[in-house]
C-alpha cells in the first residue's frame, strides 16, 4: 500500500501512512536514481546513474553491478518476467539476473536486441522486445538457446515494415511495448500507436535456401563450385541470394571464410561479401540465412576456391631463398673446416719442428758444454803424456791438473743438464758472470800463459729475462772461450752496455784473428760460431762479427730492450716466452 517515487532532482521518497519519507540520495547528491520497478515478490529494483542495480526487499539493500562490458553506462530498461527472472537492456545488449547472477547477449551477438525500449512476456513464454531494429519474438526455447550459447546463431522472428510497422518503437520511452487484458500487444512508435495480435501471427519453421551466385575476381564465375583463381590474386567479391519471396527483407544472412574469419560475419541486407590482401591458399566459403521467424538454414551454402601463388609466393622460391642463405653458411661451414685443417697441419709440423731445433739445441749446449770440456781435457792428457818419459814430476803435475779438468768437466756436464730445465746462470748481474767466466778460462789456460782481461760497464744495470740471459751468456762464453783458448790473445776486454732501446755486448782480443772463410763459411765439425749465430737468431739478437788475420776479433751482439728487459714487477716488457721455432721451454 506504500507509493514509490523517483526523481532526478529529488531523489527517491515514499508515501506511508499519510506522510512523505526521503529514503535515498538527498537531492543533487551523487547518486541519482534513473528507473525503477516492481516485480512480483514486492522487491523494487533500482538503477543509478552509476552502474549499478539496487534490488530493495524491504529489509535491506543489495547492490548489484550492471554487466554494460565495454560499453558506456546509459539509461536501461528494466522488465521483470517470472518471480525470479530479470531482464536489463540497453545499448549494450540484454542482460538477465538469474539466480543471483547476469547472463549476457552482447549487441555484437544480437544486434537485434540492442538498445531495447520495452519487453513483453507472454502467458505463453514468448518474449517480445520493441527496439530500433523492429519488433522481435522469441520463444522461450529460443531465448534460453541464446543464453546457453551466445556463440551460436540467434533465432527469432523479426516484424518490420513489410509487416506493417510503419515506423520504428518510441525512442524516448522506457515502456513502448505492453500487453493488454485481451492479449493484444501495443506498440508506441515516433508517428503513433499500433497493436498485433501474437495469436494471429505467422510462423514459419521453413528455413530459406541460400545460394552463391558469382565469384568475381580476374573475371565473373558464375554458379561456382570449385574455383581456381590466377596467381597474384588478392581481391574478391562473392555474390549470394536468400530465396525467401514472402518478405525477403526479413531474412538474415551471415557468412564466413573457414580459417580465415574469427567469427561469422553479419550481412544485414546486403548480398555480397567482399575480401582483400588473400595470400595464396585454399579457402572455403560459407553462408547460411534464417527466415523472418529465425529459423536458420544451417547447412547453407559453399564455394571452394583456390588463389594460386606466384613465383615469389611458391615454395619453390622459399626454397631457393633457403638454399641461398644455406649455401654461405655451407661456405662457412667449408672454410671453418678448412682452418682447422690447417691448423692441425700447422700444430703438427710446429710440434715437428719443435723436436728438430730441441735436438739442435741439445747438441748446441753439449757443444758449448761437455764438448769443449773435454776437448780442453784431452790437450792436457796430451801434454802429460808428451812429459811422462823424460819428466815424470811434471807429468805428474800435468795429470793431476787433468783430473781436476775433469772433475769441472763432469761438473759443467751436470749443469748443462740442468741448464735444458732451468736458468744456467743464478746471478742477474750479466758483467758479474762474464768477468766470472773471464776468471775460470784464465786459470784454464795452463802453459798459454797469462791474458790480461779487462771488464767494463755502461749504464745502469737492469734485470734480464732469464732465457734471453742464459742466451746472453752462452753467446760470451764461446766468445770468450774462442779469445783465450785459440786466439793466442795478450789482452781481451769485454764490454756490457745498458742502454735504454738495447743492451749491446761486446768482446775484443788481439789475437791471430780468425780465416774470413772460417768466419764467413765455419769450420767442418766446429760448431761454435754457427751456435753464436743461432742463439742470436731466436732471442731476436743482431751478433757481428770482425776479424783481421793478425790483428784481432770483435764480436758484438745487440739485443733489443723490450726483449732484453724485464718490465717492472720481473715481467719482460714484450717478451712474453714467446720464443721462435726450436727456443727452449
């Protein structure tokens, strides 16, 4: 027995008891009540001007949010249609509160049904709904199909103006469609009021046939069936007709590429279907329609067609391209193998040459070593032996002198051993060890008599790295050994120079001098200056030589700074062990 009023300015009140109460929203306030209605429980059902819904039971308020999806909130129409059914329209579509919860059909799923402005239930269950589109029927199965399946295609029947609406429903109205006491349904439209009588209406369950008439693209096929179509071809336009001849306005068509469109694709009234951009491929075409009741044709029709490719679109030339782009990395492929060929090659013969100039080196330490000593050996063998008859004292002395050289000489045997492992020379002070072997080949002479050496320095003394050292000092050795064993020299000086780009070595004696052949071409089985010279050789040395028969000899070794060097810390400044061919490890 309570009056309810809603209004925009004054908000929502009620009428009790002989009195007005303001219930909700004070008037300006944020929430502005846009319709309301009353279903059959006594529930009121309230819509804002938000999204949402106020369902109103009498004891409290339930707040329920309208499903408008992506669509902007606007004015709904609200109908309710069993005691527990509710049905929302509006642009978006038709939503329906069932069991606590919205069921949706969206206007891209039934255009039909968008932007409503009035619903009818009848006794008999059908729905009719009064919108821009005309005016639908639905029978309840229909209705209950849509909402289980919104994918699926929509039945319904649909009254336009080939059947007598003479203009659209009411654009304004929130009510433009309402049953009478007798059964009839009437309709407020722009131009005036009409009525139908559901009883007396019509209804086919005769789906219409649909046809595809033409494909057009390099030129018309008519009927088709199974087309093939010239390569390059990527614009098509495909005719159909719907044989539906009581009211052919009223049927819907919609069609579809199988692969190729998401979705079916609505046609309205139009009759053709165009496509763009198509690569080549098979495609098959699809159309069904429904007749004005919405029975649809299921089966349809269809038109299977092929667009050929052209030569840059074939897999012939997709397989060019893959052969093209596999052949550099085949080359790649060819010159990596090759590389590494040679680089076997390349470590193979390195490891060959290695064990060649280890073998020569070997035979130069013995040389320089075991070999000189035992030649000085024998001299003095022969010496003693040349005393024994006629001086056994001296011969005596002589063999004890003997021995002693050949203890030293087992001594530097043992060394030259070690010396193929390890650094031969402990001290870093190169002079220090000239003057030392200076002072050891003096002592060795015996009856040559004594040689008047003399030591000298210019520089700062800088550390060396020790395989270039070893080298160094193995060079001066043979050179010293040459000038007080066979020079027949009455003075030898040395010089040791540490300049700043190399350090230069130099020997000199005043000897017999040595052959120029001797000097340039070696002596058969003597193998000392050919050893100067290869030592020199691999620590990247220059050595020179001069020699005047009667006047002397003079050698000379230069090595440069950054190889001679140690930098800062004991590290050489670009000698990094990486020797030549045939250097020591």
């Amino acid at each position: 027995g309570d009056y309810w009023i809603t209004a925009s300015l004054g908000g929502m009140a009620r009428f009790r008891s002989g009195r007005w109460e303001r219930m909700f929203g004070p008037a300006g306030g944020a929430f502005v009540p846009k319709s309301m209605l009353a279903d059959a429980r006594g529930r009121l059902f309230v819509h804002w001007n938000e999204r949402t819904l106020s369902m109103l039971d009498g004891r409290a308020q339930t707040v329920l949010p309208i499903p408008f999806g992506g669509y902007q909130p606007d004015d709904v129409v609200l109908h309710s249609a069993a005691p527990h059914t509710l049905f929302v329209a509006g642009r978006f579509g038709l939503a329906r509160l069932w069991d606590g919860r919205f069921q949706t059909l969206y206007a891209p799923q039934a255009p039909q049904l968008s932007d409503v402005k009035g619903m009818v239930r009848t006794p008999t269950g059908e729905m009719w709904f009064a919108g821009p589109a005309g005016i639908v029927r639905m029978t309840a199965d229909q209705l209950e199909g849509a909402f289980a399946d919104p994918s699926q295609p929509l039945s319904m029947q649909l009254f336009g103006a080939a059947d007598g609406l003479r203009s659209r429903p009411h654009s304004h109205s929130r009510n433009a469609i309402v049953q009478g006491g007798d059964g009839r349904l009437w309709i407020a439209t722009q131009t005036g009021t009409l009525w139908l009588d559901p009883a007396n209406t019509s209804h086919s369950r005769t789906p219409p046939r649909v046809a595809v008439s033409a494909l057009s693209a390099d030129r018309v096929y008519r009927d088709p069936s199974s087309i093939k179509l010239p390569a390059g071809t990527s614009n098509i336009q495909i005719d159909f007709a719907v044989l539906a001849f009581s009211n052919p306005r009223s049927a819907r068509v919609r069609y579809r590429i199988e692969g190729q469109d998401p979705d079916w694709i609505e046609a309205g009234t139009r009759r053709q279907a165009f496509y763009t951009n198509l690569s080549p491929g098979t495609y098959r075409f699809q159309v069904m329609a429904a007749n004005g009741d919405g029975v649809w044709n299921v089966e349809g029709a269809t038109v299977a067609f092929e667009v050929l490719p052209t030569f840059f679109q074939s897999r012939w030339f997709l397989a060019l391209c893959i052969l093209l782009a596999l052949v550099p990395l085949w080359l790649l492929y060819r010159l990596r193998v090759a590389q590494v060929a040679r680089r076997i090659a390349h470590d193979f013969n390195l490891r060959l040459d290695e064990r060649v100039n280890e073998r020569t080196r070997i035979a130069r330490e013995l040389h320089d070593t075991l070999l000189q000593s035992f030649q000085g050996l024998m001299l003095r063998f022969q010496s003693a032996r040349d005393l024994l008859p006629g001086q056994p004292a001296k011969a005596v002395e002589a063999l004890d002198g003997a021995l002693d050289r050949a203890d030293q000489a087992i001594a530097e045997g043992r060394d030259a051993i070690q010396n193929l492992r390890s650094s031969t020379v402990v001290s870093n002070e190169l002079a220090q060890a000239i003057t030392t072997l200076a002072e050891e080949l003096e002592n060795g002479n015996g009856e040559k008599g004594s040689v008047m050496f003399k030591m000298s320095v210019e520089g700062s003394p800088r550390d060396l790295h020790p395989i270039v050292r070893d080298d160094i000092h193995r060079i001066a050795r043979e050179a010293l050994r040459n000038a007080f064993h066979h020079a027949q020299a009455d003075r030898i000086e040395a010089e040791v120079t540490y300049g700043a780009r190399e350090l230069r070595v130099r020997i000199r004696d005043d000897g017999k001098g040595i052959d120029p052949q001797h000097l340039s071409e070696g002596r058969v089985r003597h193998w000392g200056l050919a050893g100067m010279r290869e030592r020199a050789v691999q620590i990247g040395a220059q050595l020179n030589l001069w020699s005047e028969v009667g006047a002397g000899t003079e050698v000379e070794l230069r090595v440069p700074g950054a190889v001679a060097y140690t930098a800062p810390g004991g590290r050489a400044g670009v000698f990094r062990m990486s020797r030549k061919e045939g250097s020591p490890s």
